[in-house]
C-alpha cells in the first residue's frame, strides 16, 4: 500500500522536483501539496493554500516551504 504524502511548499523549485518523483513512485501517493499560490501550476493533485483544507487520510508530510511563509503571530 503507498504512502499517503503531502508536500508543503509544492511549487518552490525543490517542491516541484519532489513532486515530480512522488508522482512517478510506486511506493508513494501524492495525495495533496500545500503552497501560498496554490492556483500558480496545474497540477494531477489539488494544491491548498490552508493544509487543514485537506479532509482525507495522510501519512507523511515533506515540508519544502520557505520560512518567509510563516505566519508572524
């Protein structure tokens, strides 16, 4: 059975890469990514701006976002 994985930060340039490779795994099912522009690329799989947006099962999370995404609160 794959593993559920999501990608935060899918669209950076490592994002895009390691989504790439998710895609063409076996052992893997890129089940969502998580971006600031979530509509920037067409993607197989929806992207979210809000990783809570997400209501599926998951099991791993590969966080490739920048820290300039934080939120300052």
């Amino acid at each position: 059975m794959p593993i559920k994985t999501a990608v935060f930060g899918a669209h950076g340039k490592m994002g895009q890469r390691l989504c790439a490779q998710l895609l063409s795994s076996e052992d893997f099912e890129l089940v969502f990514g998580v971006d600031r522009t979530p509509l920037k690329i067409a993607h197989d799989f929806p992207v979210y701006d809000d990783p809570h947006l997400y209501e599926g099962d998951l099991d791993l999370i590969i966080d490739f976002s920048h820290v300039s995404n934080m939120d300052k609160d």
